[in-house]
C-alpha cells in the first residue's frame, strides 16, 4: 500500500436512504452494499445539502453549502472561479476524474468574460466541475431540441441498438405485446424489461467504463492517486429496469407509504401547492406506488450486483488495498410517502441518503462494520478525500467537515446540525402560489431531533423526530411555549449560519496573518506622539524608516 | 448633448455625512459641493456597505453587498469572476476608468487557477476591480516593506520634492522648527502645514489627472461613453493638509461631540472592547479631538476648493453638459463621537456618508436642488450609472437598485432598510475578547427609524432614532414588549435578507425562462400514461419524438 490512496467515490442517484439491505429494508437485499458496510463505516445520519440532483452536487463537488456555490437548481450553471475537489487535489498532484453524472451546466458567460477558451485545458475543467471527464453522461437524453448525443449512445450503437435517439429507445423504453416501443416516461411502462440487456445497460456501462479507468490509471507510472467518481444515473427515473430485474418484486414487497390522513388537511399553502403537484398526485396513488416501486426496487438490486462485480475485480486486481470507497446517493425519492413524489422537500425520504465509506487503511481497522450516528452532511466527502490524498485543510474555501476522525475512531468530528436549500422557481408550486421566483426557496435545519424548515413568504414548518419519527405533525403553527421556544432557537441558529463567511474564499491562512500584522506594515492609526507609540509598540518610531528606496 | 451621458463618479475617503455645509456643518463652508446639490438631488439618507474602506468599495464598484463579493476587510482580494460596474460597461461599449483610489487587491491566487497572466489585458483588468487604471493610488505608502512608489512619487520627484519615501515625507509630514519632518502618522502634527505646496498634493495631483483623462477621452473620437472613478485619498488620514488650508480652522470650529457619560458604562462586551482600543481612546480625548478636527475640516475644504476648480473646467469645456457628477464617501469617521475613533461600527458618523448626484439631462430638471430622503445604498450607484449609459438591468448579479426614478422624479424606487456589514478578525477587538476570526463579524439592518446590530456571540445593539437621534441609549437589552418586538422584527429581517440568492449570479433571464419551460425539453415526470400526458399539456404523447437525430 502506497502513502496515499485512491478514492472510489459512487454515487447512485436518488437512491432513498431505506431501500439498501443494511439499512433495514426488509425485502430488497443489497449484500454487496452490505459487505460494503461490513467493511467499512455506514452513517446512520448523512444528509444533502439539497433535495435534488444539480445543487445537491455542485454542493458535494465543492464542499460548500449551496448558499455559497450558488448553483440552485439543475443546470443553473457553477460560476467560474468556484473552487472544486479537482482544483485541490490538482496542487498536491492528485486527479479528479469523471466518469458518468454530474448535472454540471458551463459557465459560458463567465468563462468569456475572462477570456477562457471552453474547449480548453482549463475550459474543459472548469466546465466539468473540476473533474477530468473520463466519461460524462448526465443520463436524460429525451427526444427534444436539448438531447446530446453521448458515448453511450455510441456504445449501443456499436453493440447494434441503433436508433435516433438509443438511449430513449432501448436503455428506457419497454416493448409492447407488438413489438412497438412503451416509453418509460410513463409510469405505467415501468414494469416492463427495459429494451436492453443487462450486460448493456446504463448501470453496466458505467460499471465498465469506471473498470476502464482504474485499469488505465494503474497502468500508468505517473498515474498518481485519485479519486474517481462513478456516478450512476439510476435508480432515477425514467423507471425502467433490465430482466431479470424488472420481475423481481411486486406489490408484496412493496412497504406500507408514510403518510396520514392529516397531512392531506395541511393548511401551509406550501405544502398544499406540493399535495396538489402532478407528480405528487400521481405518487398519492396506491396503483401507482405499486407498480413503480418494483421497477426502482429492481434498478438498485441490479446496482448492487454490478457492484458486487466491480467490488470483486478491485478484490482481485489488488486496487481495494488501496483505494478507499464511499458509497451514496445525491438525493432521495418519496415514492408516495407523505403523499408526495420525486424529492422536492424535506422529509426523511428526500433529504437522507445512504453513506457507506470503507477506508483501507489500517487506521480504520477498529471501525470496520460500526454504524456512526453522527450528523454529517454530503459536503463533508471533499475535505474526507482531501485528507486522505494529502490536501491542506481549507477552511476558508471548504464548508464541509473531515470525516476522517469517524473512519478512524477518533474524537474531532462534530456538528450541531444540518442544512439543505431548495429553489423553487421553476415549479408548479411557484406558478399556484404566484410566488415571486427570488422568494421561492426554502431551507431546512436539522439538529438531530427537531427539524425546522423555514419557507420564504409562509410559516415555517416544525417536526420532532423524536416524538413523531414518521414526520407526521407539523408543529410549525403549534402554540406551545416549547414549541414557539425551538421554534425561535431554529430559526436563531438559522440566522447564524447565514451570517457566516460563505464567499470570503480568498482569506487563505497567509491574507489572514498579514491582515492582523498590520501593525507592522507602517499604518499607525490613533498615535498621539512618538512616546505613546514607543510605550504601546516597544520600538523607537523612526525604526519604520527604510534604509533604501522602496520597490518601484 | 448625446443620448448616452459620462459619469464622473466622485468619491472622497472617510468623509463624514456631516462635515459639508450642505449638509448642515455650522463652520465648514462647502460652496462648491454645495452648489452641486443645488444643481441636482442631495440624498440624505445614503448608507455604506461596510464602515471600512475595501469592502464599502468592493460593494460600490459591484453593485452587491459584502456577504456577495467576498472581501470583507481591506486588502482581501475580491475573487476572479465577481462581475463589476467595468464588466457591465463593456458589454455596452462602454468604459469604466480609474484616477485614484480602490483599495482593490488582486486574487492572484484564482488568475493562476483560471490560467490567467495578471498583466494581460483581462488580468489588469481583474486586478483592478473592473476598471482600467489610468492611475492607481490607494495613497497609503508608509515606509514599510509593503511601500509601494506610485506615479505620484514621481510626479512630486519631478516637481523638485525628491526623497526615499515622497508620499511620507512632503505630501504626509510637517516640519519642525528646526526643519525636521513631523510625520502626520503622528496625530499631534496634524496642525502643521503639509511639507508640499497644496498645487502638488494629493488632492490637486488626483484632480489634474481627471482632468487629464477627461481631456483625453474628449479628443478620442472612439472615447465611446465613460464612467471616471475620481477617487480622493482624502481626508483620510494621515491628517494633514497644505497651508493655508492647515491653519483655516481651530477648536473653535469644532462641534461638540455626540456622546454620553452612559456610554462609557456600556455592559455589551464588544462595544467595551471597541472604547478599550487604541484608537478610540485616543479620540475620545477632548485634546485629540480639537487638534486633528481642524485638520480634517481643512481637507474637506481644499478638497471642496479643488472640486470648485474642477466643476469650472467641465462647465468650460462643455463636459457638464453630458456628464452626470455624483460625489460621495466610502465612510466616515467618528472623530471621537461616542467615544470612538476611525470608523468600525455603525453609528451614523460611520456608516452614513454624503451623496449628491447631478443629472444635466432634461428629465432631471424637476428634481434640481431638491433633498431626498430615500433610504438609499452605496451599492445604488452602479445600476443608477449602468441604467444612464444603456445597460441592461441585470437583477440577478447587482443587488443595488437604480436611484434614476428619484433623480428624474418618479416613482419607482423603494427600500424598506439598508444593510451594512463589517469583519473585524483582525482587529483588537476580536483579540480581547478572544473572539474566533471566523466569528468575529457584525451586521447593521437599519429601517430609518430602527437601527439594529446583530453582533456574532453577543447581544444586539439597538438604537431608535426616532426618541434618540444621537443614538445614545442602547435598546439591544431593554426587556420592554416594544423593544423585544422590534428585535424579533429585525432579527427576522435580516434572515430574510440573509436568506436572499446572492451567489446565484449565472441566473439569467434566459437561464431561468429554459428552466420553467422544462416540461418542453421532453423530461417527464409523474404522467401515468398517454392519457394523462394529453389531458394536461394539449399534445399527443409521441409528438416530442424528432425527425432526425439530435446533434452528436
């Protein structure tokens, strides 16, 4: 094992924390991911630092909480000049690469206003994220004016599923009792095999491709450590899933929905505007719930196996030695828990994730198997990997918290709460409300028990997780003085963390230090005389007189 | 007169509101600025970013607050990608152009990670915060290490006044009565004449090479339309001035000082700690104020006599007639006002500055010599001159709001409180009360009647300016209903504030219109079958599939 090791960073997408084995689901066995665990350390507590894909990411991409990156919502692009993992692993000779999605948008404007070519060295980095794209595929590629061709697409073709649009067709698309194509953009295709074999799947490719890169950067001298972020695009939709897998669950192993009866009566007009949106009325359906369910069940089940393959082939090629893996998701998916559908809130369902990280290293040996429930947010994976791969720490540009002490059973590590942002301005609960879109956001602070969750322009909503786990009362109206007292220290604690430095990312510990020796520098503010300055200073005053001329 | 006007946008450095006579000083006669408000509007209630120079700059020349950009204490590099008033400018052909101070330092650190060479035409331009220096002077130079010799240096070697350090030795010292430099750092000199003739000082230099560049860009038939930061160094200490401005003024002059004996007792450790520092000890000396003050005054003054000089050269040159003038301060200075000195808080010495903004364009006609009293932000400025040189609003990036509805008196402009912020990890303060640097910040929300002071770690600081203009009875502890209340209120106001976007700067129009057209990019989300999809988009369900193949 070398001084440093590598970093394979998987990240399923909308992968919901309860539907892994080892998180307790009772019917869906994911033993790879288990053996993973078993391996390693599974939180028990991770949170993103926002409930959908492209600012959940951009946050675990830079560390830094979404009010800082300013990356709000899916394809709203990451400003240049906001740094990433790849930038910081980059000055201690260390690699970023890509291989599958990051929902990153280029920065197109910025880069031309400073002059940066996107098709350069330094183009193509900062339009990716900071990674080095082995492989990009963000994995939508609908029939439209906006669909990219990509490397999959080519693969299928090369593999003889050819069509205008591969993807769509056969990767997403079930087949009718005719042969005619059954688009799994709708729900009531997603039990049919997807019109793929397994072996060429977007799961199996990717698999693959990230077996090609690790191959490729073992055979090279100066290949470096790196981390490598295999980023797979199920179990997100479109809901569709390869034999055998699409036949390996129905509405048996389907669990009860999270939900009462209660909540369908909420008076926060927020909360209505979400109940009344298409797809939460369409995941309120119990058939609808039922038929999906057994398809996404079906996509992490085959994840797992690919897993499994590609856990063996690191087993047997020796690079598990020496790369630590972390396994999680960018999101949830409510599946018609609380009523609602995809993942744009913050119940358990949308704002958990399963995190599992296997650290190699001897130091971790007395953690192998522990199950942490410390509070940790997504963005803590940057400064974990930094720290592995030998980075400085960066406080001042980094937001995230080393998970390291965790891995190492060690004390250092804590947090008094967590946080996730929503912009809303897009949506259907934007356009009911009429809500101006720079109001339309939100954000939740989480303590480990009271999670409080604070909607511009209406009331906050409340949950106790620990008197109601299923977040079934809103408390955010409640007049019980102990209610209206967290209520206060919530929102208190809220203001604080707003407060804090979010963009001063060019104090580096350097600019501080000199910033407070300014004494030094000749700018003598408040002295009356020569003898009030020697008495505070300790020095003549005429000592600041150079010998020689300044520098011109 | 073209349709498209210059900006001559005046700024001088730690100018209090209070010290022109337009503004209401009884001995401090301002003919000049004074009769530049009787030309245009006088705003009474203009409020800065930051009570510090860099970082009220870095907001004036941005457009956004402090918790935007990033540089919240002086000398802090404002990141690559920040857009400016320059960079907007230029988007229209038009030019941002520097004579004078900036206090800007250049992120040198994220021009090496974007691969841009900082004396290339983008890198100085980055450097400089968006402007193209025609001269750059912070005009700091003590003798130090960090001395930096300035065209200035040179202009006054050039003009007989030849030494190690030209800036200390002739334009900041005195001689003694033997002939010995009294050098102005020292406050007890501050009554002697400058070392330097008042036609080769600072202010004089500064005004010449406005003029300079004015006469310049008239006789450049591609001058295009500018904006000219004309950036005074002074009466910013060292406080000292050429005679006879030294000897205009004596105690006599000085107004009586705004504080009380309350005051001293103060039980709010950070206000303690402020009156226990250096500096305001040493303003709040009655000697100390009555020596330095008439120096002050006599800064102002020449500084006045020179704008006189100016402004009678544009009306000349026919300039004035195309040219807006706006003048105002980056802050001001307590001169021993509540017992303090410089200006690191939020008192109105401090935070509040002048502003006068003349308008030679028909439409502002009606608005001549008027005051208003609009709670208005430094930050207004740049879309105010962005609106008159034909940019586009960009609300997405500038946080300012144009001032243009009241200088041509309309309706359209409204703000329900201003906001300033400060840092002070550096300071004595933070070092007293061993406060954590990344703690150690402060913000004002004032409504125009409420001032509110959120200090990190301590209770607030509240002054109603309605019962107690002189803002001399701290309401931050009164346990009165109405005083609760109004903290609740603030308190809640400026989480709404904090919670605002301002890093969401790559949200375009178009960005966000392609964003909420997202259900024609052929993404799908929650439609069970054909049925659904028709009933709630009007089209049929295959219509999306293309003709040909998308683009590869």
């Amino acid at each position: 094992m070398t001084q440093r090791p590598n970093v394979l960073w998987i990240m399923a997408d909308q992968l919901r924390y309860d539907y892994l084995s080892c998180y307790g689901h009772p019917h869906l066995h994911t033993p790879h991911l288990d053996a993973l665990a078993a391996r390693g350390v599974r939180f028990d507590n991770a949170y993103v630092q926002s409930p959908v894909c492209g600012p959940s990411r951009m946050s675990a991409y830079t560390g830094r909480y979404v009010r800082s990156h300013g990356s709000t919502w899916n394809s709203m692009p990451l400003r240049v000049g906001e740094p990433t993992l790849g930038d910081h692993l980059r000055e201690v000779g260390a690699r970023a690469v890509l291989v599958g999605k990051t929902h990153m948008a280029a920065d197109l404007e910025g880069m031309a206003w400073l002059g940066i070519d996107p098709e350069s060295f330094i183009g193509v980095r900062v339009s990716e994220c900071g990674f080095e794209p082995f492989e990009r595929d963000d994995g939508l590629h609908p029939d439209s004016h906006r669909q990219k061709w990509s490397a999959y697409d080519d693969y299928l073709e090369a593999h003889g599923y050819s069509s205008d649009n591969p993807w769509e067709d056969f990767a997403n698309s079930g087949l009718g009792d005719d042969g005619e194509l059954m688009s799994a953009w709708l729900l009531k295709n997603s039990r049919l095999p997807a019109n793929v074999p397994e072996e060429h799947s977007e799961t199996a490719y990717m698999t693959k491709r990230a077996m090609d890169f690790m191959r490729e950067a073992s055979s090279d001298p100066n290949g470096g450590p790196w981390v490598c972020h295999l980023s797979y695009i199920k179990p997100h939709w479109p809901y569709i899933v390869p034999a055998p897998y699409h036949d390996m669950y129905d509405a048996r192993h389907v669990i009860a929905p999270v939900r009462s009866e209660d909540e369908q009566q909420t008076d926060h007009p927020l909360i209505r505007a979400y109940l009344d949106s298409r797809v939460c009325k369409s995941f309120a359906r119990d058939h609808v719930r039922e038929h999906v369910i057994p398809a996404y069940m079906g996509l992490i089940k085959q994840l797992d196996d690919n897993l499994g393959r590609l856990f063996a082939w690191m087993e047997e090629t020796g690079l598990a030695d020496n790369t630590i893996i972390a396994f999680t998701s960018d999101h949830g998916d409510y599946m018609g828990d609380h009523w609602m559908g995809d993942k744009d809130f913050y119940h358990q369902q949308a704002v958990k994730v399963p995190l599992i990280i296997y650290d190699p290293r001897p130091e971790a040996d007395s953690t192998r198997g522990t199950v942490s429930d410390a509070l940790v947010e997504q963005i803590d994976l940057t400064p974990t990997f930094m720290q592995a791969i030998g980075c400085p720490p960066k406080p001042w540009v980094i937001e995230g918290r080393d998970l390291t002490p965790i891995l190492h059973g060690k004390d250092g590590f804590s947090r008094n709460y967590v946080i996730s942002e929503h912009d809303y301005h897009w949506s259907e609960m934007a356009r009911a409300l009429n809500q101006p879109q720079e109001d339309a956001h939100t954000v939740m602070i989480f303590d480990g028990r009271w999670k409080y969750i604070r909607c511009e322009g209406f009331r906050p909503v409340l949950f106790d997780l620990e008197s109601d786990p299923g977040e079934l009362i809103d408390l955010g109206a409640s007049d019980t003085p102990e209610h209206e007292a967290v209520r206060a220290r919530m929102s208190d604690a809220l203001l604080s963390w707003s407060r804090q430095h979010h963009t001063r990312i060019t104090a580096t510990p350097e600019m501080l230090a000199r910033q407070t020796k300014s004494a030094e520098t000749g700018v003598l503010i408040g002295f009356w005389d020569e003898a009030e300055y020697e008495a505070a200073t300790g020095k003549r005053f005429d000592s600041l007189t150079p010998v020689g001329r300044p520098d011109r």
